[in-house]
C-alpha cells in the first residue's frame, strides 16, 4: 500500500431467524467461526481477547479492541503479519441487532486499500450468507 491509496470501508449484513444472542455467537464462538468464517479460530470473547483465524493454513491474528455481549464486537487486525486473510492494520466491526423476526448482524470492515474493496465486499457477504447457513442449522431451543 502507498502513502497516497485511500483507505474505505466494506459494509455487509445478514438478516437471521435467531435471537442477537446466537447471532453473537456466530461472531465469537470459534465452533460458529469455523463453519462461516475461518478453517479454525481462537478468541478470547472480552475486551483486548485475541482474535485468530486460519484459513487454508493461512493464519491470521487480531485483538478485540470493544465488545458489547450480543450487540457489538470491534477487531483489529495486527498491522504486522504477512497474511492473505485479512488487511493487517485493518478493523473489522459486527454489530448486532434485535429485529421481530430475530436479529440482524452488520459487518463493517474498516481502513481497506481502494483496490481491494470491491473483492473485500464480495467475500464478506459469501461469508456471511454462510453465517446464515451455519446458524440456521442449529437445534432451535425453547425460549429462542
């Protein structure tokens, strides 16, 4: 990346038939993760918890820099690792909403070089539509 490339934003999100506790939970729990968002992951579901992800022996790590239970979880990216999985130095944030239906989750990956946006896009909404799939597998529990 040059001293001149802008750096944007990506935005997607998902709409689930599930309460924001179980949306959560596909954000944090690493047996949610590896169905949607990683081969493997590692997290420390608290404020300055790290954050793991491998993908195709490709592993990327981060830190959770806020977390809100069932509403929001902020990760940055280390800026300093050699990975194809995510945009070291880059955060991404999931917030998570309430909806009559269920909840929805809203992803928001900042500081993204121009040229990767529209790629970084198109995985992030594959990814999770995947979510959706991964969650909507699970056994519906009385109260949810």
């Amino acid at each position: 990346m040059t001293y001149n490339e802008y750096l944007l934003e990506v935005r997607a999100g998902v709409e689930l038939d599930r309460p924001p506790r179980i949306a959560f939970d596909a954000v944090v729990a690493p047996y949610l993760l590896s169905q949607w968002f990683a081969d493997r992951a590692k997290v420390a579901a608290r404020r300055g918890g790290a954050y793991e992800i491998t993908r195709h022996d490709e592993t990327a790590s981060g830190r959770i820099l806020d977390l809100v239970p069932n509403r929001r979880v902020l990760i940055s990216w280390d800026p300093v690792q050699a990975s194809h999985v995510v945009v070291p130095g880059s955060e991404l944030e999931f917030f998570v909403e309430p909806t009559p239906t269920g909840s929805r989750i809203h992803a928001v990956w900042w500081k993204i070089p121009t040229a990767e946006t529209e790629a970084l896009t198109a995985d992030l909404t594959q990814r999770l539509e995947r979510l959706r799939e991964a969650v909507h597998r699970l056994p519906v529990l009385p109260g949810d």
